[in-house]
C-alpha cells in the first residue's frame, strides 16, 4: 500500500504538464505554467532583439573602455518593457494577448543575457583581437617572443566556429550540479537574487509604477538616441565633435581630463557602484595625471628619444605593463582568497552537514521554489552526453583552428574544467565575483611558457579562450538558475532558454564584432576604439614566454611596487575594519585608465554624481528608476552605433568638425 502510494506520489511529482501554484506577495495563489508553455514565441523574438542591441552596445564598450557593467538586472527591466509595450500594443488593436508572467520574464532575461554575454567573454577585446597584426606591431616587431607567426585575422567564419564549440561545453559542464549549488548549499549569487527581486517586483508592483519605469525608459532611450545623432554631425574627424570637448581647458585635455559627453558611459557609471567609478578617477589621476608626465620628462634617460609614441620600450611600454601588474596583482589576490574561502566554506557545509537547525525550517515559499525546482529537473545524460560531445568536437576542431595549441592541451582543459568551473561558479555563488578571466589567465601564462618561443603566444591565447569561455558559460548558467530558482521558473525551461541565447550569441557577437572592426579604426592608442585589453593580454602571452626581458628600462621595479601596492589595497580592504576598508580602490578597476586615458573615468563619475544626489533627495523613486533610466541611457546612444556603423561603411562623413584651438 505504500510503495503504490509513493510511485502514485512520484508520478504526481513528475508530471512535466502539471499546473502547480504560486503564492503572491498578497497571499493569493498564481498558477504556474508548464515549462513547455513558459518559452514562448514573443519571448525568443524579445531576447533576440534585447540580445542583439546588447551585444552591440556591450561590444563598443569592450573595444573603447575593456569595461562591461552587469547588465543582468537592465536586461530585465528591458524583457519587462518589450513585452508589456507588445501587449498593450495588440490591446489597443483589439486583440487578446497572453498574460505576461514572472516565468516569461524570467525566460527572456536568461535567453537575452546569454546572447551578449557571448559579447562580453567571447575574447573580441582581448585574447581573440590581440592575435590581429595590428595587436602584433603595437607590441613591437622586433620584441622577443612576439613571432610574426602568432597572426591571426579576425573572420567571421572561425570566430563563430570557435565560440560555438568552447561556449557549448561551459554550458553542459555543471548540470549535474545544478541542485547541489542552488538547493542543497543555498548559495546566494547575488547578481542573479537581485534580478530574481527585480522580476518578482515587477510582477507585484501594480500598474502604475510598471508605466513609470516604463515611461522612464521610452524619455531616457529617446533623449540618449537623438544626443547620439545630434553628436555625429560635428564628428567629421578624429579629434572632433563633443567627444572631445575641452571642458577642463586644453592643458587637461592633451592629458585625457574632460567630459566627453556620452551618454553611455554615464548610463554605465550609475549602473557601476560607487567604489568603481572613484577607483576609475583615482587610477586615471595616478597615471595621466601624475605618473605619464614624469615618466615623459625622462624622455631620453630612461628611453631613447628616437622611439615612437607607441614603442614598447618607449612611454608606451611603462602604461601598458604598470596596468598588468595591477591586473596580476589584484586577481591574483581573489583567485587565492576565493580558492581559500570556497574551500573553508565547503568543509564547515560538510562538517555541519548533520545538525539539526531549527532555524533551517523552509517557509512555504521556499518549499514551492524547492519543489519546483527538483521537479523540473534536468536529466543527468543530458549534462555528461552534451559535455563529452561538445568536448570531442573541440579537441578534434579547436588545434584545426589554432595549430599552435596541441590537441593533448585542449584534453588537459576539458580534463580539468569541471572543478575548475566548479570552483569559479562556486565562489561567485559566495561573493558574485565571476574569477573567469582570473582561470583563463592561469592557462595563457602556463601555454605561453611550456610551447615556447615561436608558437607561445598564439597558444596562450587560444587556450585562455578556451578555459575562460568554459568557467564564464557555466557561471552565468549558475546564476540564471538561481533567478529561475528564485521565480519559480522551470530549470528545463531555464536551460533551454540558455542554450537557444548562447546560439544566438555565438552569431550575433562576431557580427557586431566584425560591424565595428569594419567600419572603425579599432586598435588605434589614439583613436576612440583603442581596445586596451587585446594588447593587455598579447603582452602577458610574450612575459609568459621571454619573461622580464621583455619590459623596458625601470619597468620591472615599477611592476613589482604596483604588483605589491595592488596585494595590500585588498589585504586592508580584507582585514582592517569596514569603515576604512570600504575606502579601499579597487586595483584592477584603477588599471583600465592607464591606457584608455582620464575622459571615461570622468563620464562614469558623473553617473555616481547623479545616482549619489538622487537617492539624497528621494531614495524610494532613485531605488526604483535608476536602472530604469541608467538603462535607456546606455540603450539609446549604443543603438545609435547601428547607423553610425553603417554611415561609415557607407563612407558618409559627418559635415562639421568641431575643434577647439588655444588662443
């Protein structure tokens, strides 16, 4: 009688069409959908178009700063405008619409962010771009380690190719996971519990906020757009237009200090907390205020005065590796201590594993969301068959691709990437830091050492995409699945909705890769595309094979003191109390300024300004609108990169150059 019971109870359980409940934040109950019925056909079409939009705004902002503000929570707030603006478009036309859920939304936001994350890790500002040969002489020709044969031209062919093959695998590697980390050790993923709150609200809210924020978005998107169009007309050359207005006078401009008016980068600055945006002003008043007019004076003591501005052994060379240290010193710190700190939380879960806590009782919410959750499950075939597959693939296609990196090193990285991915999602789960970069770093100074000097650098850098793309996919899945979790969203559904994003993003991020990289100067030091971090990464793949022999005159000892500075910033922050370790920069933020330059720092600045004031003057609007108008900032301006893409393409020059000249 009880084994029917419970094989009664089982099925019940595992029904995939049953409808199950929900309880509102008003106490009454919702009906759950299927999570056949949770994807929807208007859900695909909104990521696809909020996905595209984000890829190409995500992308500019890679190929002139390095610097990408989570985008997660805008995504959702975006997936919730699209959807309530269709329906109320079909009302008015007389047509009756399917009710727009949590789990719709929920399924849109994970389908959109998977597409630009694409954008994001996919390497176009890094480790793919800093194979190209302009990358290649920047670093200096005749630089030991640099080999003319570590060449490789962006295309849209072997890009797409490869970001398919090494984002797939990410995708598969932790399913079997999946309620270990979510259920069994509740971590938090705070990116992924804020958006879960964000979509919770937007559903509970009531009309009359949700067409404010609504409304919000449509005013900040229209007056970000038409600033952008209204911009270009005085941008006939480099070095014209309102980019480069003089706003500190034109001493302070030679040396990058002025606002250059986008809209942007203060859309990002108010999404960016506050720590991030002082430590961006800090750095750029250290290097372009302090430190490059020093070293300048030197011309001649410490470099040849015959060296040209962008000489690796010249000025040039001091920016870009003092900014690699920072970088080093910094994620080498939190790779350590995240290591550290998963590792100690792991065993105390394990050592506690069978107490008993009374104040571990599940309300009946989390009970459903559990319920759910484990219902709902993925296969475990599914994960082990998709992951081996994808590897195969890989191992066979990827040393194809990149000759240079040896198919028993691709093996190696498979080998080791589900603790390496377990690790990272793990440690994200306890402190929302995505350590990704720090892993695939890890690979390219490893690769770079042990292939030597003619092939090091091209396999250091394939294999850091490799490793990178692996440990950023599987993290992001982890917080998508605690939003799901979160939502009451079904993880299959969930899944599927990320496989069908990283699809779409794997053609949609060369594409708007390749929109840039076609109509602009990308890669130029003094143009406004100076992708800082594809010679970031080119050059630590030649320390990773000629070591110091490869900095100028003085940079070794300069590198080792801001290696050292960027250890104790994060050692105070860590151990002094909060209220000066709150003070602390953050070293690697502080480094992105040392070659892009100060005008960004002072953009994302003037975000914080806004932000600061308005939660001064009524912090429960600020709270719900911030992102909504930081959102239709950056969305405005960055759409607006589409036609000025395809204006420059076109060869259509804007009229007027608007220059500014001393007297």
């Amino acid at each position: 009688m009880n084994m029917d019971l419970e094989a009664r109870e089982k099925k019940e359980i595992e029904r995939e069409d049953v409808e199950e409940e929900t309880i509102e934040s008003d106490g009454s109950l919702g009906r759950i959908e299927a999570w056949t019925e949770q994807l929807t056909v208007r859900g695909v079409i909104a990521s696809t178009v909020i996905g595209t939009v984000y890829s190409v705004i995500v992308m500019k902002l890679n190929l002139t700063t390095g610097i990408t503000p989570n985008l997660n929570v805008s995504a959702a707030l975006l997936a919730f405008v699209f959807i309530r603006t269709w329906t109320n478009l079909l009302s008015k036309a007389g047509y009756v619409s399917k009710p727009f859920t949590r789990q719709e939304n929920t399924m849109i936001q994970t389908c959109a962010v998977a597409c630009y994350s694409i954008a994001v890790s996919g390497g176009f500002g890094s480790y793919l771009l800093g194979l190209n040969r302009k990358t290649y002489e920047l670093s200096g020709v005749n630089t030991e380690g640099n080999s003319a044969s570590a060449v490789k031209e962006p295309a849209l062919g072997w890009m797409t190719g490869f970001l398919f093959l090494v984002c797939f695998v990410g995708l598969f590697v932790l399913i079997p996971l999946r309620k270990v980390m979510i259920v069994d050790l509740k971590l938090t993923y705070p990116s992924g519990l804020a958006t879960a709150v964000l979509i919770n609200g937007f559903h509970t809210q009531g009309d009359k906020m949700a067409k404010k924020q609504v409304h919000g978005f449509m005013k900040y998107f229209s007056v970000s757009f038409v600033w952008g169009f209204f911009k270009w007309f005085y941008e006939a050359s480099e070095n014209c237009g309102f980019s480069q207005f003089p706003t500190f006078g034109l001493k302070a401009w030679k040396n990058t200090f002025y606002f250059d008016f986008s809209m942007t980068f203060v859309g990002a600055g108010m999404i960016c907390s506050h720590l991030v945006n002082l430590s961006l002003l800090l750095g750029a008043v250290l290097s372009f205020g302090v430190m490059w007019p020093l070293i300048g004076q030197l011309k001649g003591n410490w470099f040849p005065e015959s060296l040209e501005e962008h000489d690796m052994k010249s000025l040039y060379g001091y920016k870009v590796f003092l900014s690699v240290s920072l970088i080093l010193g910094d994620g080498l710190y939190n790779f350590i201590k995240i290591m550290l700190s998963t590792i100690v939380n792991i065993h105390e879960r394990l050592k506690n594993r069978n107490r008993t806590d009374e104040d571990g009782k599940l309300n009946p919410i989390e009970e459903k969301q559990n319920e759910i959750f484990i219902r709902e499950k993925i296969p475990m075939w599914v994960g082990v068959a998709g992951y081996v597959f994808f590897s195969i693939v890989s191992i066979i296609a990827i040393p194809m691709m990149f000759p240079e990196l040896k198919w028993y090193y691709v093996v190696v990285a498979y080998m080791l990437a589900p603790s390496l991915a377990f690790c990272n999602a793990y440690g994200a789960g306890l402190t929302d830091i995505n350590m990704a970069y720090n892993y695939g770093k890890v690979a390219l100074f490893l690769l770079a050492a042990l292939t030597g000097k003619e092939h090091g650098v091209a396999a250091g850098l394939a294999g850091c995409g490799v490793v990178k793309s692996v440990c950023s996919v599987a993290c992001n899945l982890m917080q998508d699945l605690k939003t799901a979790h979160l939502t009451f969203t079904s993880p299959r559904a969930m899944f599927v909705s990320q496989a069908i994003g990283t699809l779409i993003g794997c053609l949609t991020a060369p594409l708007s890769f390749l929109l840039f990289y076609k109509a602009f100067d990308v890669g130029n030091p003094n143009g406004e595309f100076k992708a800082p971090y594809a010679l970031i990464y080119r050059n630590m793949a030649i320390l990773g094979v000629e070591g110091f022999s490869a900095l100028p005159r003085h940079c070794v000892q300069l590198c080792y003191g801001f290696f050292a500075f960027a250890v104790m910033v994060n050692l105070i922050r860590d151990f002094s109390p909060p209220k000066i370790g709150k003070w602390m920069p953050l070293p690697m933020v502080m480094g992105v300024p040392f070659l892009v330059g100060a005008y960004f720092a002072i953009d994302m600045f003037t975000g914080s300004v806004i932000v600061f004031a308005w939660h001064r003057l009524d912090s429960k609007i600020a709270g719900m609108m911030v992102p909504v108008v930081a959102s239709g900032l950056i969305c405005g301006e960055g759409l607006w990169t589409l036609p000025a893409s395809v204006l420059a393409l076109a060869k259509v020059k804007p009229p007027i150059c608007m220059k500014f000249l001393g007297s």
